[in-house]
C-alpha cells in the first residue's frame, strides 16, 4: 500500500492542533474529547495549504460537536472552491482517522492504490443503527501534492442539510485564519452553512 499520502482536511481538522489528537490521541476531558491514539506514531511530515475545486456544504447531525458536520461534494465545481489543509502522513496513519471519523475499529482503505485523480470509492462501513456512524464514507483521490497522492473523506450519499453549531464554527474558523490567508472567513462559511450539495455524486471506481 502507498505508504507516504497527503490527508486533505476541511472541517475542524483544519486547525493543526485539533488533527493533532487524531493521531496522538486524547482523554475525555480535553478540548476535542476521547479519541484513541494511531497505531503509528510518526510525526506529520509536512503541511500545505491549497485550495480543492470541491464545495463546503454541512448536513446530517455531528456526535461530538452536535449540529450538522462539514462535508465536500464529490462533484468538482471551481466557482466553488474550498481551503484545505494538507497533512503528510502514512497510510496506517489515514486508515486510523478514517475509522475514528466513521466511529468503527477499522476501515479498509486499500482502495487508495487504484483510484485515480477525481474518483472516489466506498468505504466498506455498516451505516445502520447510528446516524454518526460511517457518514465519512466516501474516499475521494484529489490531484498530487508535490507528486504524491492526496486524499479526503466525505459522505457517499446526499445528507440532510442542517446548520453547524457555534462550537464547530469558532473550531472551523480558527483553523481558516491560522492558514493567514487573504479571505473573508465569515462570508466563506455563511455561503457554506447555506450550500445543499447536488444529488450527483461524482465519478465512482465502481461505476
């Protein structure tokens, strides 16, 4: 399996310090919560801040932070594009944060080996008995970061819009503004917080 890979964050993970538990883990009563620390230890090896021709919409209803979570379309749209932030991990790394991000002990993603730039493929996740449960299950290939392979994780099918709740916001909005871009940040996500995602859902390697 490709070992070195860029995980592409646009939601709480934007802020360095909350992905930072994903991988390190944390206790209960800290900022973000529980989470169980990766298999992996290693450290991030880099960092880059890029926009993804793919657009920021919430739905569905956040466990952890209540309200609707922050999800991508699978769709690329450049009149509506996204700030993300780039990790460079390994693959046990992003194996990791997909079965912590899908509330499941693990998650099959040998799939990143045969996707190509624009498709995505299904996570094999059962969705049924918890609304939380595998609603990032979608992992979409984005084009190369400094020639290796990108990745991100997003829903499959088309979620109930809802509204994010403050909490999530001031997370999401410390990480836009900790990327010390020139952009309105409030304007970013209101027209975010006010996006339905299309019913279309992009090109499938299983299609």
């Amino acid at each position: 399996m490709t070992d070195r890979l860029w995980y592409v964050a646009y939601g709480s993970n934007l802020l360095r310090e909350r992905f930072s538990v994903y991988l390190t883990g944390s206790e209960d009563g800290s900022e973000f919560g529980a989470h169980p620390p990766a298999p992996s230890s290693a450290a991030v090896e880099a960092e880059r801040w890029l926009w993804i021709d793919h657009a920021l919409y919430f739905a569905g209803v956040s466990r952890r932070w209540t309200g609707a979570s922050a999800f991508v379309s699978l769709n690329t749209d450049p009149a509506y594009p996204s700030l993300v932030h780039g990790y460079l991990i390994d693959s046990v790394q992003l194996a990791h944060v997909a079965s912590v991000e899908n509330v499941v002990d693990s998650v099959d993603i040998s799939a990143v080996e045969s996707l190509s730039i624009g498709e995505w493929a299904a996570l094999d996740i059962d969705r049924r008995g918890k609304a939380y449960r595998g609603k990032y299950d979608a992992l979409l290939r984005l084009p190369d970061i400094d020639g290796l392979p990108a990745f991100t994780l997003t829903s499959s099918i088309v979620r109930e819009h809802g509204e994010p709740s403050s909490k999530y916001l001031s997370t999401i909005r410390r990480g836009l503004l900790s990327a010390e871009i020139d952009m309105d940040v409030d304007a970013y996500l209101d027209a975010a917080a006010g996006r339905v995602t299309s019913t279309r859902r992009g090109s499938s390697s299983e299609a």
